[in-house]
C-alpha cells in the first residue's frame, strides 16, 4: 500500500517511478515527484521502486487553477501546445505561412548562412513573433563546427533553441552521433536548449541524455526521402527507454506516417519536405496537424488489445431469434 496525491493505492507488483507514471498515464518529462517529503530528481524515476507505506505527490503545471490536464510539449521549460514542428530545407514564404495557420506549427526551424548584401528579404520578418525560432547547424562537419553555428545564430536573436546537425556524409546524410555528444554536451553547459538529430541508437541517446539534451531527434528515414519510418523498431526503444522527449525528424512523408509516430509514443514529429512538395501546401499542412492530433490521442487513450492467435466476435454468438 502506497499514497499517491492523498489517495491510498494498492500495487499489485513492485514498480518504479517511472513505470508507476505510465501505467497511470502521466507524462514524466511534465510532472515533478516529493517522495516521502523529499524532491526525487528525474534522473532517479526509473530506479526508483515504491515499496510499502511511500507517500507520494505528483505534481504539473496548470493553466487558470482549473485541474484540466492540458497535453503539452516541454523543450528546456517552454511550453508547446502544437507537436508539429517544421523542418528546414525546401523553403517559401507560402510553406511557412501555412505550416503557422494550418499546421499551426509553434517551432520553426532556420538555417544559418551568409547574410546578402542589398538588403535583401529576411526570413525573420515574416515569421511571428510567438513562433519560436530552432537554427539548426546543418553543414557543420565536426562538433567545433556546430557550435560556432550555434553560437552565431544566438548572436543573430534566434535565443537560445538550437538544433544540432553533425553530418559528414554527403550521400547519404546520415548524421555522427559522436560528434553530436559532443556539441551537445559545450552547448548545453552555455544554457542552450539543445535539441539533437541523431542515428537512433540507444547508447548513444544515452549519452546525449548525460549531455544535457532536452530531447533526441532520431531519424525516420533519410533527410528528404519521405520514405517514413525505417527505422521504427530503434525509434521504439528510444520512446521505452529514454526520459525525454522523443520527436521523430527526417524522413515523415505522408500524414498516416506521422501518426504512426505518435501512436508509438513520440513526442512530436518535424516534417519539411512532404509539405513542401504536396499539390497544396495548405491542405497538406493541415493534414498534418490532424494526423499528429489523432496518433497522440490515440497513444494516450492506450491502443486496443491485438490478439496473436484466432479471433473474437465483437457480436455476441448467443440469442439468435431462432434459438
């Protein structure tokens, strides 16, 4: 017997923190723990087993002093509403326009170049001032690379979000994990919110956890195939295992595909280049967003049970008029 929020709770084995959290449908990245009138840090959740008499407060954030739960996505302490983040790469003013009002994406992610002379046009200008701005480090080779990029976009005003692209193949873009770790791990001790796309790999998402990352971002497939999710059994585990947010980047073609994803557990999807190259941006952007609000409403409501052998009737076999 254990008390949870006041209420006392019979474990019918012994579970941990982390494990408790989810059997009961709570976000552990959005909730703090007092154990015995002690914070538990979060790093601690999974090791965690309850045992006989534990008293136990779980506490979140809540809008207006009403107690709805409101699902949100948490990135470094900022709050998200929307799970759709856009992808750099095919860029247009109309793909960023529609992505914000029919997507209603609230992270926008930017490549940093050579500024032009001339005064030319400025991404910056006609994106709201609500939507928060992720430059990536795209071209950068090695660590050092990525965070000078990181460092200049903070300079730049796009704060302190920074999305770490460590890639040195130009086949097949596939990013270096190691040298990911690595900028992650200076950019994070400089207060950035540092957001890693990476190979899924469950040791090295690890290492990234160490790091100080505020998610992982593995690949679904590679950047701009929009073949989807090849690599779902490794994003799987990652979801399982790792107490952070898990956004699925890279590789997201179809609507159906991004669901997939948030029905396995993910925290989010980013997508560029299947809006980007849809017949009608508009149309496809909010198709996104609706897949991605299904397949998350779907994994918090718990999918239904698959039976491995044989079959069920969903209509009873007895009271036949004839009987």
């Amino acid at each position: 017997m254990i008390t949870v929020n006041g209420v006392e709770k019979i474990l019918e084995k012994p579970l941990s923190v982390t494990e408790y959290l989810e059997t009961n449908k709570y976000v552990p990245v959005q909730v703090a723990i007092e154990l015995n009138d002690k914070i538990l840090a979060r790093e601690l959740y999974p090791t965690t087993i309850l045992k006989e008499g534990d008293i136990m407060e779980i506490v979140s954030f809540m809008g207006g002093g009403s107690g709805k739960n409101e699902d949100k996505l948490i990135l470094g302490g900022h709050e998200f509403t929307s799970r759709f983040i856009l992808g750099s790469g095919k860029f247009s003013l109309d793909l960023v326009k529609a992505c914000i009002e029919k997507a209603e994406a609230q992270i926008i992610t930017l490549a940093l170049r050579r500024a032009n002379e001339g005064g030319l046009a400025n991404i910056l200008d006609y994106i709201p001032e609500n939507v928060t701005l992720l430059p990536n480090t795209s071209e950068a080779r090695n660590a050092q690379e990525a965070v000078r990029i990181a460092r200049l976009s903070r300079e730049v005003g796009c704060g302190d979000f920074v999305k770490i692209e460590v890639i040195h193949d130009s086949k097949y873009l596939l990013p270096d994990n190691y040298e990911t770790i690595k900028a992650t791990e200076i950019l994070a001790k400089e207060g950035f919110v540092v957001m890693p796309y990476m190979y899924p790999d469950l040791n090295a998402a690890r290492d990234l956890v160490n790091a100080g990352a505020a998610c992982v971002m593995p690949l679904g497939s590679p950047i701009g195939s929009n073949k989807g999710i090849c690599t779902k059994e490794f994003i799987q585990i990652l979801i399982d295992e790792i107490d952070l947010p898990i956004i699925v980047d890279a590789g997201i073609g179809r609507p159906s595909q991004a669901c997939e994803a948030m029905e396995m557990g993910a925290a989010a999807v980013m997508a560029n280049t299947a809006i980007a190259t849809a017949g009608d941006v508009r149309v496809m952007a909010e198709a996104f967003k609706k897949a991605i609000e299904a397949g998350r409403s779907a994994y918090l409501s718990g999918m239904g049970r698959t039976l491995e052998r044989g079959a069920s009737a969903s209509s009873p076999l007895t009271g036949f008029l004839h009987e």
